[in-house]
C-alpha cells in the first residue's frame, strides 16, 4: 500500500538527483546508477527508486535506453543564456504597435495551427468534468437557476474562497475585501480608474504585456516605462530616479511572472517596491494574475503583502489556472474600494451570476488545490522540454528566460532576425508567435519573440519548434 512516507521519500530523492544534475556532477550522457543500485545506496524500496527516476523522465531531466538503464539527458549549465537588457534599435517601420496585435492575434480559433503566441492553459489542463458538475450543481441548487443578479461585490461563497487563497501569498483578508469582476483586466481598469485621472502618468514595465499599454491608451493615461530585467524584474533604481524627476500617479506591475519575460521579483525587491511608492503615496495595482502558478516549493509574497497603507491595489483572476471562459476574476482594492463599487456600478453593475457560483463549488469542495499542484507540475515539466528544445533546435547565440512559473518564455535571437519578419515566416508552417515588438509601447524588441509553453509537448509540437527554430537559422544566416 502507498503511504505518504513512501510520496515524500521519491520527492527528496528525486529533488537531490535534479540537483546534482544541476550543478554538473552528473553531465549530459552519464549513465545514473541502476534502480537496484539507487535503492539500496539511498535504503529505500525499488518502487520508490522507480517513482524518483520517472519524476525526473517526466521533466525530460533523464532518459531511460532499452537494456541500458538511465542517462542524463538534460544539463542545466548547457542551456542557453537569458536574455541580456536590450539595446534599444530603432522602431519597426511600417506597421503600428496596435496594427501588429491586431495581426498576430486575428484568428485565435484558427483550427490547424500551434498557438505558441498565447499564454494560457491547453484545454486538456483543465479540470472541466468537474467544473461542469459543479455548475450543474449551482445551477441545481439556486432557487432561480442562477438566472439573479448576484451581489454588486460578488457572490459571498466566492469571496469567501478568494480571500483564503491570501494565504498563499502572506495576507490576512477577508471577503468584504474582495470585489469580484469580469476577469483580471476589468479588475485592472477599475483599479486604475479609481486612483487616476485621464492625462496622468503610470509606471509600467517594460517590456509587458500588451494589453496593459493599450488599457492605458484606452484611459487617457501616459505610460512611463520602467526596464524589466528577464530575470530579476523591475529596476527599482530606475524607478526611483523617475519619481524624483517628475510626478507619477500610480504605478501598475507584474511583479511575480511578469508577461512576456517571466521575471520574479525577490520578496525583499517587492518589499522594497512598497516601500519607495508609499513614501510618495503613490497607488500600487499589482497584477497577480499569473502568482499561483509557481514551480518552486513555495508560491511567491504578493507586495499586497507589505502594504500597510492600503496603497497596493491587488488584481487577479482564474483565467490563467482554472477556466478562462468563466472570465471570474477579483481585486482587493484596499482603501480605494468605495471608489473601485461606485464604478462598477456604473460600469455593469454586477458579474455573471453562474460562473461565480460554479467556482465557488469547485473551490469549497477542496479541488482547487489539487488542481493547482498538478497543473503547476504540468506547467514545469512543459517548461524544461521546450526549453530543451531551443537549445537543441535553435541557432547559436539564442538567448532563452528560466522563469520559475508562469506560461511563457521570453527568447532573445541574433541581432539579423526581425521577430515580425519570423512572424509571418512561421504563420506559412501553421506555427502562430508573438513577435518581441508588441511588448513595448514603440516596437522595441525587434529581435525577441515569445512563446507560451501551455501546450503539452508531444511529437508534433517538437516538430513545429525544429521547424520554427529552423526558420531562425534561415533567417540569421540572411535567407
């Protein structure tokens, strides 16, 4: 019989085998010691050993030959860079910023064709069986099929579920803190709209994504472009200088995960962020979107976290880890909340009554937990093998994120490989990207794409990313 004993002990053994891997005392091709020899060096059962060398397979970390044994076939150190801080190159001619969004994402229901350009879950992630038993169950249970107007601030079950998830991320909420919205970029607009007036200046990342410049565009605010390194995130520094030199009305951020780059800000970085934006009273909305989608051991502090003063607007939304047709999404907008009902009120006085209530369900239930664990392993796992794979199939000189959660990778090419050009080069293998330059508010970029790993990796999608990575080389070599 299994125990939790025999769960934990392959988990310890398998993390300490990823780690020597790692750090090169077992290099690509070395053959790792058999099964028996595994057991009885570490004391512990063959099926234990057995379960540790398939987790680190399922990663795509080993590989087991036929009548051989195990061999390592991915290495860490022998991956490619991350992408360095760019140096800014001249703006696409042609085509505007919004004309090539409008391009790239035209036909999402395109049938055929690997949507590398998006960043979501594949619908095989999701848990649908029981989301829709859990609907059919709200629908059920209400006394007028769901058919009400919920709550201005959302359905009480839900905010209730919401604000335990706080949790996770270090706060103490409650559910009158929580207003419950269309999906995480109407959350965003409402934040936004109630700290801001048309004509202010508002902090973002650079690079990011798209849809956050557009809302700005949209809102009538000016956009101040803080440098996202691919690793670390936002440069404080940069930050810090800006505020001096002139007046920002609040800032909005991606602070774990962000979008396209996958950077994670280091607690005490966030902590740091709180800090030097309260000192003006300058308006935090985090957008958290992308927060329980860790791959380490631990999910990542939220700066709503730190804030002591009610200035971090807090946004998120289970679009990305749970159903993004259901568009349930959620904010905590702390002493602007007053101002974030108003508009709602005004904007479409309530959210969708049936949606809320299913997950409600699926979260009292206790099926949102383990639906993150597994699709947080899933997601991981995906992670290393498409990275494996632009090593192997890309160019010399490529550079690739490491991020630690999130969907996406963020690949700098060489110098001579234009991402629009790569683009539509793709688009005639049925391989859909998001090329670099509608990341930035003026088309930088130019020679970075990024791709979302959401898609489970299979024969036919390491096809397409030789077939895309061969299309690098074509056109770094000037065809």
């Amino acid at each position: 019989m299994k125990t939790a004993a025999d769960d934990f002990l392959y988990h310890q053994v398998a993390d300490r085998l990823e780690t020597m891997v790692g750090n090169g005392l077992w290099k690509t091709g070395d053959k790792l010691p058999s099964v028996r020899a595994l057991s009885q060096e570490q004391g512990i059962s063959m099926s234990t050993a057995f379960k540790a060398y398939a987790a680190l397979e399922s990663k795509g970390l080993i590989e087991a030959r036929p009548n051989s044994g195990y061999f390592v076939r991915f290495a860490p150190r022998k991956q490619a860079e991350p992408p360095r801080m760019p140096r800014y190159a001249p703006p696409p001619q042609g085509l505007s910023v919004d004309e090539m969004i409008a391009t790239v994402y035209a036909n999402l229901s395109e049938a055929g064709v690997l949507h590398l350009s998006l960043a979501a879950p594949a619908y095989e992630l999701l848990p649908a069986a029981k989301l829709n038993k859990c609907l059919l169950e709200a629908l059920r249970s209400s006394p007028t099929s769901c058919l009400h107007y919920e709550n201005i601030q959302g359905n009480e079950q839900l905010r209730q579920q919401l604000a335990r998830l706080s949790f996770n991320w270090g706060g103490r909420s409650t559910a009158e803190e929580v207003v419950v919205t269309q999906g995480c970029m109407e959350a965003l607009a409402f934040c936004l709209r109630a700290v801001t007036q048309p004509g202010d200046v508002v902090a973002i990342e650079r690079p990011t994504y798209f849809g956050i410049f557009s809302l700005l565009k949209n809102l009538g605010l000016r956009a101040l472009e803080v440098p996202n390194h691919p690793e670390t995130g936002l440069d404080l520094q940069f930050l810090r200088e800006a505020i001096h030199r002139q007046r920002i009305a609040a800032a909005l951020l991606v602070p774990s995960f962000n979008n396209p780059t996958g950077s994670l800000m280091s607690d005490s970085q966030k902590e740091a962020l709180v800090a030097l934006l309260a000192e003006r009273e300058i308006p935090l909305v985090e957008d958290d979107i992308y927060g329980e989608l860790y791959f380490g051991k631990a999910r990542p502090r939220t700066c709503k976290s730190f804030d002591r003063q009610g200035l971090v607007l807090y946004c998120s939304s289970m679009s990305k880890s749970l159903a993004p047709g259901y568009r349930v999404g959620w904010c905590q907008p702390g002493r602007f909340q007053k101002k974030v009902l108003q508009l709602k009120l005004t904007h479409c006085v309530t959210t969708a009554t049936p949606t809320q209530a299913a997950v409600a369900r699926f979260c009292e239930a206790g099926r949102l937990d383990l639906h993150l664990r597994h699709l947080r392993k899933a997601l991981h796992t995906q992670c290393l093998r498409y990275w494996q794979a632009i090593a192997e199939f890309f160019p010399a000189g490529t550079r690739v994120s490491q991020p630690a959660g999130g969907y996406v990778l963020w690949l700098e090419l060489p110098e001579t490989v234009d991402a629009f050009h790569l683009y539509h080069r793709a688009r005639q293998h049925q391989i859909n990207i998001a090329p670099g330059q509608i990341f930035s508010t003026d088309g930088q970029f130019s020679h970075h794409i990024r791709l979302g790993f959401g898609t489970p990796y299979g024969p036919a999608l390491e096809n397409s990313l030789r077939t895309l990575g061969g299309l690098v080389r074509q056109l770094a070599a000037g065809g």
